[in-house]
C-alpha cells in the first residue's frame, strides 16, 4: 500500500476517486460545495433522492460526475456536525475503507478538510488513517492450504491537504505511522501463529532476524544461562514444558551507548494451560496470545528502528510455556527469584508475574531511565476495563500520566488503577517473602503490586493488555495493540530528550 501527499482544494485535482463528506442533514462540507458548484447542482439533485442521509456507516459511489476530472466519488456520512469528533473520524474512516474495499478502485484521493476536528490537525489524521488502512487489508492465511481470494485491490491513498506549511509535519506523520503499522503486523502474526509454531525458540529466532535486519544487537539466553543469574521463579514455570525457556534481549541505540536507555519487558508465555492449576477448556486455545507482551515490544522495536528514533531502547522478553506434567510446579512451592525474594506459589496459572519478575531484576544492568512491562496478566482486568481500555499502574505518576497522554493520542487507550501500599498486605505469605496471588479481589492492582517489588531502582510502569491484546468470536485474532500507544510514547521520550 502506498501512500502520498498533495496540497490543494478539489476543484485543482484530478484522479480515479475522490472521497468527500456529507453530514446529516445533507449539509455539505467544502469539497461537496465545489462538486456542487461544478456539476451545476448535480450533486444537489443525486441529495435530494435520499440516496445518502449523511449519517455514519453510510456511503455512495458515484460513477462519472459531469464536471468533475474524477471517474468516481464517494460520498462519506460523517453524521452530525456539531457531533463530529475523534470517535468518529474512526468509525467514518473504517467505513471509507469498507466502502472502498468493496470497489474496484485502484487508488483514491482523501480530502482532509472534510473531516474537521477542533482538537486534532491533518497530522494526526493522516497517521490514524495509514495505520487503519493497513490493518483493513491486513490477513492471516499463511498457515492454510488454499488463501482466500478476497484481496482489496485497493493499492494507494493520496491525502490532499490546504496548506504548504502543514506539509513537513505530516510527511513526518504518514511515515511513522507506517512504521506503527509495520510494528502492528509483526505483533499480530506473532500472536496469530499456532503455538506449535510460535514457541519460544520461535520468538528467539524472530528475534535475531529483527536484529540482522535492522542491525540490532540480540543476545539470547538458555536455560542453563538463567539458572546461573539465579532466575528461580521465571525457571519455575518452564519447569513442566519440554519447550525450553528463554531469555531474549534486544537493543536500539538511536543515541550514544552512555545513555540511559528505556527498557521494553515482554510478558512471552507462548502457550498457557494454567500449568497444574489447570485452565477450563473452552477458549484455551486463545492462550496462544499468551505472548501478546512480548510480541508488542517486538512490533515496538522493529517500528522504532524502522523510524530511526533517537533514543536508546532495550526490549527483554522472558519466554515459556507453561504446562502440566509430572515435573511441574505445584501450589504450594517456594523458589527463589532472581532478586533473591521467595515467592510462595499458590496458584500455577499466576505465571506470568513469575516471568516479568525475573526480567524485571535483570533489567537494573541497564541502569534504565525507564522500565515498562506489558502483560497479558490478569483475567480481572478484562473484568474492570473490558476489551477497550488497557490497564495501567506505575510507581511514578508523571510517567502514568504521559503513557495516558500517549494512548490518547495514538486511540490507544489505557486507565490508570492504584497502586497503594495497601493491597500489598494481600500479598502476605506464611512459609515466603511474597505470595504469588492475593486473592479474589483487586486481582489486577495485586498483580502489579507483586511486580513493583521488583521495581524500587528506577521508575516503572505496567500495562495489563488482557483485555486489549487480541479479540475473541468471529473476529478471532491479535489486535496488534499497545504497539501504537507505546511508539507513540516513545516518540514523545525522543522529542523531550533532544
């Protein structure tokens, strides 16, 4: 998919599709107002047949307008004028591309001042609308025997703004959005293989790939590696697959080597049964995107390399699986984490604060300026904040609130949770230093209080994607989320350092 920009009203291009908007009661926007004025009430009469009312998720092709130097417009509902804002740029920008995806339309022509947002300029549009149209086409066919035919023949958009002053801003924002858009297809394929596939040496592999392609610096460690750094509680969980764990780093340096670099920590549980505390068998299967942190911080890695960021950045990601079998972990177990805490096991299917504890100790070596973990930990995040919020908690308020700034900006939402002293005491073992599991209750704030005791050399932040990493139903698939939210955050570090 290729994407341009032009400067220039309506009536000074001309191409195979145009596409302009009509809000609800037929009121025009300014590229219909030209149309109208060119065809000499054409578009006024084709209105008035009703044939488009103007709300959302309505649409119109029409072939061969007299007047006009395109072979075909589409006309747009943007629903109510005054009602017009960033919710529903998206939704009309998913519909322009259902309407267009259903067309034999080659390349289109997208006039960015029919979508007027007070709060958001032609940038931010144009970012929103590459990475929506690379996820529209985006498949995951490679694992079946004969792909689906259904391919849009969509190949480029063309977005036409007013001004040449707004110019350099947007090139800059259509470029990294493809990187986004890149990060996301990473993420998703990641997520979409068959666990039999996406194991960790799979993740391994993907990774030293990333490193030779973007010429980054993969180290890989082994069980044996982990066992001598201590890494008790990652190793813990390993214990019952036949798979073995591992240990994957990558490094970006977009800044000398003396900089503190921010670290990415990938939750990488390539497949989870629940281990002994074994998991209900309807929708195991969907355990597969059990890896979505750690194919995030992948997607992450590879956009900000593709962007040419100037931070340093450091992506970790603990690998396993997770399964039953005689030499499983059990409830009731103690083992010793890397920091030299014990952690009493109460609940095998707690597995993945277990992991990222471990990661989270051997980030300290990097003497980071910033430390994020991306998880999909807890079932009780999904319960608070559904499938369209991600969680957040921090033991630094500044940095929560400009990783909430950052999913504003790129849609990519996330809410922060407390993270008080309190819970803590939910936390208390009997027989070691920390319990796994804190009970029924506040089990996502619990979660992120069991890791940010791992966390007490430099500011951290965690994010519980549970409920935003994949989506289930007919829909089935990974979301490629929270790639945008993190790049995003990590454009706005890189433009605060410099």
């Amino acid at each position: 998919m290729d994407f341009g920009i032009k400067i220039g009203t309506l009536e000074k291009q001309r191409g195979a599709c145009a596409v302009v908007g009509i809000f609800e009661s037929r009121k025009m926007t300014e590229s219909v107002k030209i149309l109208e004025k060119t065809t000499q009430g054409h578009i006024k009469s084709i209105l008035a047949s009703g044939d488009i009312n103007g709300k959302v998720n309505t649409s119109l092709l029409l072939h061969n307008v007299p007047g006009t130097q395109f072979k075909r417009i589409l006309l747009i509902g943007l629903g109510k004028e005054q009602e017009f804002n960033e919710k529903t740029f998206l939704a009309v920008i998913n519909s322009t591309l259902n309407a267009l995806h259903k067309t034999a339309v080659t390349d289109v022509m997208l006039f960015l001042s029919d979508f007027p947002i007070k709060a958001r300029t032609n940038d931010w549009k144009i970012s929103q609308t590459v990475i929506a149209t690379i996820s529209s086409i985006y498949r995951f066919d490679q694992l079946k025997s004969k792909p689906e035919n259904n391919q849009s023949k969509l190949r480029k958009i063309l977005f036409c703004i007013d001004t040449q002053a707004e110019l350099i801003a947007c090139e800059q924002a259509m470029q990294q959005s493809l990187a986004i858009a890149h990060g996301m297809n990473l993420t998703k394929d990641l997520g979409n293989l068959a666990p039999n596939i996406c194991t960790p040496t799979y993740l391994a592999t993907q990774a030293k790939d990333l490193a030779k392609t973007y010429k980054l610096k993969a180290s890989i460690l082994d069980e044996k590696d982990m066992e001598k750094l201590g890494m008790g509680s990652l190793l813990s969980v390993a214990r019952g697959s036949e798979q073995p764990a591992k240990l994957i780093v990558l490094e970006y340096y977009g800044l000398g080597k003396k900089e503190h670099p921010i670290v990415l920590v990938g939750k990488g549980v390539t497949f989870d049964t629940g281990g002994i505390s074994l998991k209900p068998a309807a929708e195991m299967d969907e355990m597969k995107f059990d890896m979505s942190g750690a194919g995030s911080v992948l997607g992450t890695i590879l956009a900000v390399a593709e962007m040419k960021l100037p931070i340093n950045l450091v992506v970790i990601i603990p690998a396993t699986e997770n399964m039953p079998s005689g030499n499983a972990t059990k409830p009731g177990d103690v083992v010793t984490s890397m920091s030299g805490q014990t952690i009493e096991i109460l609940n095998t299917d707690a597995e993945g604060r277990l992991i990222l504890c471990d990661a989270l100790t051997y980030a300290e070596r990097y003497n980071p300026k910033i430390v994020i973990d991306i998880a999909t930990l807890t079932g009780a995040c999904v319960i608070a904040l559904g499938n369209l919020t991600t969680g957040l908690m921090s033991n630094d308020d500044k940095l929560a609130q400009e990783l909430l700034d950052a999913g504003e900006q790129a849609a990519d939402r996330a809410w922060q949770l407390p993270l008080w002293d309190e819970y803590q005491d939910l936390l208390k073992s009997n027989f070691a230093d920390i319990a796994n599991i804190g009970g029924r209750t506040a089990g996502t704030i619990t979660a992120a209080c069991f890791l940010s005791r791992f966390t007490k050399k430099y500011r951290w932040a965690h994010l519980d994607i549970a409920g935003t990493a994949w989506k289930s139903g007919k829909d089935k698939g990974a979301s490629g989320r929270p790639v945008p939210l993190l790049t995003q955050f990590l454009i706005a570090q890189s433009k605060a350092s410099n």
